[in-house]
C-alpha cells in the first residue's frame, strides 16, 4: 500500500465533518447520474459529500423524502492496471433530506445510500504491460 503525500492525512482529516451519527464526512466532489425509481431519464450531477452510508449532491429538480433513486458514480481509476478501465459505483438510495441549494438554483440532496455494487464498464479489456509479464 502506498504511503499518502506528506500532509495530505491531516488536510483530509481537518476537511471531514461529522454528522450527527459519527460518521465522517468527506468533501468530495464525483460525477454521477441518477434515476428516479420508475423514470429512464438520467440527471447528471455532482457529489458535495460522501460518507460511509449517506450521499449529498445538488440536484435541479426538488426531489421528495422517501424517494428511491439509483445511483451511478464514475470512481476515479488510479494506479489500475487497465488502461482505460471506466469503474462505476452503483447503488439505490433513498431521499432523506432535501432543502433549497445555498448557492445557484436547485437543490441540495442528501440520501441514505442502501446497497451498491461496482461495475467495470470496458469489456475488451486489454492487459497492462506490468500485469502481463506477471501472467
């Protein structure tokens, strides 16, 4: 396992809240979709926090408590040994909180995150070099 740049665990450390529960937040910023439980049209979006279990984002349409939504993230690939490799972050979750967005128009989301699944979205997967020789 590598070793995180020198001061980077304390930056993250002093950017992580914690809600109510304990659970750390972490600011971070992903792209995704999203699909309302019944509809096929996706809504792209960006993450504001991630924590173990609950998800915020901004969303332009008021979405309702108890709304069912799936989830797709796109996960950033570093270090794999794919070139190439798209990783999505799949998973339902449910509206807990939505309030008008402090900044621009919209809406800020949060939901409770229920069940996820990674998909690797490359299916002609060609070997790293690295990973070839090993193989």
């Amino acid at each position: 396992m590598r070793a995180l740049p020198e001061g980077l665990g304390t930056e993250v450390n002093r950017r992580l809240k914690s809600d109510q529960y304990g659970y750390q937040r972490l600011p971070l910023r992903l792209p995704f979709q999203f699909t309302r439980a019944g509809l096929s049209v996706a809504v792209e979006s960006i993450t504001q926090e991630i924590s173990s279990d609950e998800l915020a984002f901004d969303s332009p349409q008021e979405l309702p408590i108890g709304e069912r939504l799936h989830l797709d993230l796109l996960l950033p690939a570093v270090d794999c040994v794919h070139d190439g490799l798209k990783i999505h972050l799949q998973c339902y979750a449910c509206v807990v909180r939505a309030e008008a967005a402090l900044i621009g128009r919209g809406f800020r989301v949060r939901c409770q995150i229920e069940g996820n699944t990674i998909r690797f979205e490359n299916l002609d997967l060609k070997p790293h070099a690295s990973a070839a020789r090993q193989g």
